[in-house]
C-alpha cells in the first residue's frame, strides 16, 4: 500500500504538476512541500481538502483509506451516454429483481468480452 507520501508525488506527477505549482496552492514554499512529499515533515491535516480538491480525489484516498481515486461526488456528476451515475442507479432501483438480474449478467458478460480482447 503506497504511503501518504507516495500518493501525494504520484498524485502531483499524474497531473504533470511542479513541486512548486502545489506549493503556491498551499501557499507555503516549495521547500516546505518538498519535506511533506518527501516524508521528513508530516504534512498538516488542514492541507488535505486543498489537496483532494486540486487533484479531485477524496481525502480517503490521500489518507490511503480508500483503493479508489475518485470520490463519490466527482461520480455522480460525470455522465455517462446522457445520464449521471445517480440516474442510473434510480433507473436500476427500479427494476424487477429477474430484470436487475439480467443487467447484473450482461454486465459481467460485456466485462468479460472486454477484457479478452
């Protein structure tokens, strides 16, 4: 499991973002963040919604609490074929269970065709 520290490099290098650019963000030196990525300072609590906000990710995953990069509410406003994740779930919802079945089947099938190619 990658530290907090390695997240938050891999975070930053994932966006081809400077040292310098997170720093300014911060509004601390760019010698200050280097010791927080580099893990000879702990980095302040305080910081860490900035860092998920600018890498739009949760504090969870910056904490190493969550395998998953994107937060919930990021999620929920991509939208997929014209219809947020939300709506789709609701259409789901709505569904018989021998219906939500058949979804649930094609999905592993399409996952499964993907993946063989």
């Amino acid at each position: 499991m990658d530290s907090i520290f390695d997240r938050l490099k891999n975070l930053r290098e994932a966006h081809n973002y400077k040292q310098n650019f997170v720093a300014n963000y911060l509004e601390i030196s760019q010698q200050s963040y280097s010791r927080y990525e580099n893990g000879k300072r702990e980095l302040p609590i305080h910081f860490l919604p900035a860092l998920a906000k600018l890498y739009g990710v949760s504090v969870d995953y910056i904490l190493g609490l969550s395998m998953n990069s994107q937060d919930l509410e990021s999620l929920s406003q991509k939208t997929y074929a014209g219809k947020t994740l939300k709506s789709i779930v609701d259409d789901l919802s709505a569904l018989n269970n021998d219906n939500l079945i058949s979804v649930i089947k094609y999905i592993e099938f399409l996952k499964s065709t993907q993946n063989s190619k």
